[in-house]
C-alpha cells in the first residue's frame, strides 16, 4: 500500500507543475513510497488534469523519461519568437515527416513544439489541412498552450489566442493579409 512520505525528491517537490514529454503540463500531487515485487519504491504522483490522468514515475526514472520543470520566461518568449518565423517543410513523404512532427512533439522541447505549431498552422485563406495534419497541429498546439498558461499564469485560451497573435506576425503571413486588405480598399 501507498504512505505519503515526503513533499520534496529530486528537486521537485509537490504542488508543483512539471512537464512530462509523453503527456505535456502535469501537478505533482504527492510523493508516495509504495512496494512493487517486494521492492519499496518512490514515486512522483502526477495529474494531468486535461487527460483526467494520474501517472506515478519513479523518482530514479525522472532523468530517463525526461520529467523537467517549466520552461523559464525567456524560454516562452523564444518559442514565442519561433512561432513568428517562416515555416520550414521539408520536401519528403507526409508520413516521415509527421514521425518527425510527432517526435518532435513527445521530446517536451518547447521550442521544438513551437517549430511543429509554426509549420502546421494553416490561416483562414490559406488551404485546408488534412486530418493528420490538424491533429499533429492540434497535439502541439494544446501542449505548447499549456506549458505558457502555467508559466504565465494565464488561461489556457489565452495562452492559445497569445500563440495565434504571435503565428499571424510571420512575415509571409502578414504580407498576405495586407495584400488582401489593399485589394478590398
């Protein structure tokens, strides 16, 4: 059976938001010792409010699965950056470059994240995406948003209209709308 034990291991401590690559933005609830096989182990209690999941990790496994804090604000403003620049697709076949997406995006990089949001967006004039892609473009997205709500200690929809301000300023984008708008006038 499961004994609260302590409220700090590893430099993590509980009521802390950690990222997890594998699942995005996660609360420490508590820090368990709990017998597995006979062995007594520590464990991080994690929840994942969006998934309505709770993850139990090791403490001597955070290193391996990746586990790490917030990104610092200048980390935010850089993937922020990222999102403003022009899209970089690759020329080859869809399904190896969405293993690239989707790698880039269980790595828990922000940046990385922010590289497949800028290169999957799709603005209102622009062409429809394909299932896959809108649901690589979602994942990242939502993953992306959380991380910056719980660092800027906003709504996730904020965070996510913050993103989408920031996608509209790419230099290719923005001189498409102000053709458009030079056209209607």
């Amino acid at each position: 059976m499961a004994t609260k034990k302590t409220t700090q291991r590893a430099g993590f401590k509980t009521g802390e938001y950690i990222v997890y690559p594998a699942h995005g933005v996660g609360l420490i609830n508590a820090i368990e010792e709990q017998e597995v096989a006979g062995l007594s182990l520590e464990l991080f209690v994690i929840g994942f409010e969006q998934d309505k999941l709770t993850l139990r990790v090791p403490v001597a496994k955070i290193n391996s699965v990746g586990m790490r804090k917030l990104a610092e604000p200048e980390t935010i403003t850089k993937a922020l950056e990222t999102v403003t620049g022009r899209a970089r697709v690759k020329r080859t076949m869809w399904s190896r470059r969405a293993q690239e997406y989707e790698a880039k995006i269980n790595s828990g990089d922000l940046i990385a994240i922010s590289e497949v949001v800028r290169d999957l967006y799709r603005a209102e004039d622009q062409p429809e995406q394909s299932y896959s892609e809108r649901q690589l473009f979602e994942q990242a997205m939502d993953r992306m948003s959380r991380e910056i709500a719980a660092v800027n200690k906003l709504s996730v929809t904020e965070a996510i209209k913050l993103i989408t301000k920031n996608l509209s300023k790419s230099p290719r984008r923005a001189s498409r709308t102000d053709e458009a708008a030079e056209e209607a006038a």
